[in-house]
C-alpha cells in the first residue's frame, strides 16, 4: 500500500515537477494533456514548473510563429494549451459536451441555435485568409455579414467559446499586452490526429494516468468534466492495460506498477496549475485548512461591499465559535451536502466535502478490502455487496487540525456510527421522496441515483435517516428550503450550540 508521501510524490513526478524536467514546451504540455490558459501569465508558469532552461518568450513562441502548442477549450470546458497532435481528437470529443451545457447560457445572451450557425458561418468567411483577429475586431467583421451582437455583452466571448468547441476557430498568437486574438483552426493547425469517440475516451484515459496517475474515476471525471457514464467508459476500455493500487487507503487506478516514490520537495506553482486542479480534492498536496485561502488568491478583482461584510461576518462566527470545533453535515443522497459544502467555504468557512476530499472509500463489506468504484451500470446485488465507508482515522486527523478552527466536514457513509463521536455538532439534512426523486434525476454533479438500484437504496434510506439522527440529538434542517436558509440553518445551529 502507498502512503499519503509516496502517493504525493509519484503524482508529482507524473507531473513532471520532480525529478528530471524536460526542455521543450510541446513535451511539457503533453505529459499533463493540457494546461489551463485563460490567463497567460499562469499558463506559463505553468510549462515553467515542469522544464528548465526556458523563457516566457520559448512559450510565447510555442503558442505563436512555431505552433508546438495550441489554444482551445478543452478539459471541463476552460481554456487550455494543448499539443498540436492532440488538438483535434480533444476538441471532437469534448467539444460536444461542454457546448451542450453552455447551451441555455447562449439563450439567454440572444443566441439561439440558429443564430449560432449563422454566427459561425460569418466567422468561417471573416477569418479566412485573414491575419489573426482580435475578438473586438472579429465582433465588428461578423457585423458586417449581418451578424449583429452586444458588443457590451458576454454574447461575443460565448460565441467565439461556442466556434471552438465546434472545431471551427481557436486561439492565435496574443497581441499587445497578452490580448487575445483568433484563427481558423483549419489554417492554424496540420497534421493533427482524429480519433473515433471509444478512440478517444481511451486515449484520455490513458494520458491522464499516465500524467496524473494513480487515481481514481472520480478523479478523471473531476479534471476532465466528462458526464460520468463516459469517464467510466473511458476507465473500462483500458482496463487490460490498468494496475489497481492501493493508495492511501483508497483504490486507484495506474498504469503501471509504482516504482520508488523519490523526493517530494515543496513547490511553487503558478495558478490553476495541473497538480491543484487534476484531481478530485486538493487535500493531498494543500492543508485543508488554507486551501481555500490559496484558490482565493487566485481570484481577481475586490469583492464588493456587501460581499465583504458578509466574509467579516463568517470571519467572526468562526472566531467565537470556540465551544464548537467540528461539525457533521450528513443527509441522504440528494440533500444537497456538496452544494452546502461549498456555500460555506464560499462564506470563508472551512468546509470539506468528505466524498470528493478523501474521507470516504468503497469497501467489500464480506472481505472488508477496499475496492475500485462501481463499474457502471451498476450491475444487480452490487450495493448489497459493497458499501460506501468513512475512514475513521482521517476524522480522526480533521479533529487534530480543527482545534484551532472550526470545521464543516459534509458527507454520508453507511458506518457513520464509527464517527459520530468525533463531532461536536451534527447536522442531519432531510427532504421529502417527490424532492428527492427529482434532484437525484436532475443532478449534474454526480451520477449515483441515476440507476435503478441506487434509486431504490436512496428511496429505502430515506424515511430512516431523519428518524436515526433524531434519536442521536442531531439538528435537523429541511433542505428543500432555498439553499441560502439552508446554510444559514447550519451556522445558526452551531450559534445556538454555542450559546
């Protein structure tokens, strides 16, 4: 089994920031698939981590006149600098899925179906044989071929968005002051590979284990923001090629057997760098505890008068909360336990979502051995063998790094008898089955409630939970009410417990 150290350490030299780095940008940029590029500065620094001997000018260059490396959208559907060879298969698969989800945004910005072809066939015509066209130029170009947008809007960057995802355009070499500009893919990009859909799971899968591995599905669907059927697909078309390892506790996938884990010295890293935004938490290489600071400071601009009250007011409860130091947000599934998790590390709280942030891991109830995640569909009688179990020693862990502030950790797990006396609160959120049978249809955070036998097991668990924690003295909060009372019930809870 991998310790937390050599599972950190291993991931790093996937990533190449330890161990030997390499020297050109291409190779770099490959080895993660892609590094995130909405800001250029950090897309350097970025490649910068991971070789020696190179300039900002050797990456501006790369992205420019030698064309190593190309702009598009791509992973979860941000922007990216991504290998030429990748380019194409990367767009064609992902593509598709990020234009649907931004479908309804475009709507409301005025631009229905139609109007996206017509503003993708005025593009095509304005940029062909162009010079590079920064995107206010290329607003008043498509103008001109009766393409009329809202300049002043967010209807021009989601357009341009939209034509990369299409495969038509992508990012050209920046102008002054970093500012982007763009290109027909057709004439910017040759000789880059098209790969049929199962091609390309597999070999997004395979890339990513290889740069980021081991890991978990939950981990790939996280960097790749594929819809779940197909990162498990993805998982499954390489499963002759996959080595289960048991790291940390939890089972991963890689592709080869770990050798010597090596050094693991601290780094720094530019903004939403690979390491940070590869995986499913962040808790392995960042404190849990200053983690949200760190991804805070990556955020622009000054938050807005009220906004700031509002952290100064989170800022405080957290101060005089002294009485109280970890609390237990539990619920069925589709209470909505991430969605309050999140809201409360966005108020400043510190907030863990014990699903995503490494708390919880399936086990073989028979053999007790921790096993891989389901595979999907699920097939009949797998959950009556197999369960979702919270690991008491990192609670255990959480309780010793909470002395000095307080802490949410949200989650369920069928042995959260092992853990309840951990917490100094629990927090149990129920909803009604009409409700619950909508959110788990519905939800595009995770799939689990969307098959028929997970249905069932959140139907059958959900007359029960509320019943089971009434009896341990837990505060309960019905949360089909609006999220913010939602939230705003949990702080009140640990307001009164202090009081």
């Amino acid at each position: 089994m991998l310790s937390e150290h050599e599972l950190r350490a291993i991931r790093m030299r996937a990533q190449l920031l330890s161990g030997e780095p390499v020297r050109d940008v291409g190779s770099a940029v490959a080895r993660v698939v892609g590094v995130q590029a909405q800001a250029a500065g950090p897309a350097r620094l970025g490649v910068r981590a991971r070789t020696g001997g190179l300039t900002a000018g050797d990456v501006d260059r790369a992205c420019g006149t030698e064309r190593v490396v190309v702009r598009t959208w791509a992973m979860r559907g941000t922007l990216h600098m991504v290998s030429v060879a990748d380019v194409r298969w990367l767009v064609d698969l992902l593509g598709p899925v990020f234009a649907r989800a931004g479908r309804r945004r475009r709507e409301q910005l005025g631009l229905d179906d139609r109007g996206c072809e017509r503003g993708l066939a005025a593009i095509e015509k304005v940029l062909r044989g162009s010079d590079p066209l920064p995107r206010a130029e290329l607003v008043e170009r498509i103008a001109g071929e009766g393409v009329r947008i809202d300049a002043r809007s967010q209807a021009p960057a989601h357009l341009v968005m939209y034509a990369a995802m299409r495969g038509l355009i992508c990012r050209g070499p920046d102008a002054v002051r970093d500012e982007p500009t763009y290109v027909l893919l057709d004439d910017w990009v040759a000789g880059s590979r098209r790969l049929d859909r199962e091609e390309a799971l597999a070999a997004l899968a395979r890339r990513y284990l290889a740069g980021y591995g081991p890991a978990t599905v939950q981990d790939f669907l996280t960097w790749s923001g594929l819809p779940a059927a197909d990162g498990k697909k993805a998982f499954a078309l390489i499963s002759g090629e996959i080595v289960n390892v048991d790291a940390a506790g939890t089972a991963m996938a890689a592709l080869s057997a770990p050798g010597s884990a090596g050094e693991c010295r601290p780094r720094l890293l530019g903004h939403f760098d690979a390491l940070l935004l590869g995986y499913r938490g962040r808790a392995l290489v960042l404190d849990p505890a200053y983690g949200r600071r760190i991804i805070r400071c990556q955020r622009r601009g000054t938050p807005a008068r009220a906004e700031r009250r509002a952290l100064k007011r989170a800022a405080t409860a957290l101060v005089y909360a002294g009485g109280v130091t970890l609390v237990w947000v539990t619920g069925n599934s589709g209470t909505g336990k991430s969605t309050v998790c999140g809201v409360l590390r966005a108020r400043g709280h510190v907030a863990l979502d014990a699903d995503e942030d490494g708390f919880s891991r399936w086990i073989d109830r028979a053999e007790g051995k921790v096993v891989m995640d389901p595979p999907y569909p699920i097939p009949e009688g797998w959950l009556d063998r197999y369960g979702w179990a919270i690991v008491r020693e990192r609670v255990e862990t959480l309780v010793g790094k909470s002395r000095s502030r307080m802490a949410f950790l949200c989650g369920s797990a069928e042995n959260e008898a092992d853990i309840r006396d951990l917490f100094d609160l629990i927090v149990c959120l129920v909803i009604d089955e009409d409700t619950l049978r909508h959110r788990l249809a519905t939800r595009t955070t995770n799939a689990f409630g969307q098959h028929p036998e997970e249905l069932a097991a959140a139907l059958k668990w959900n007359p029960r939970m509320r019943a089971i924690y009434e009896g341990h003295g837990a505060t309960i909060i019905d949360a089909s009410r609006p999220l913010t009372e939602v939230v705003d019930g949990v702080i009140d809870a640990v307001h009164r417990r202090v009081s």
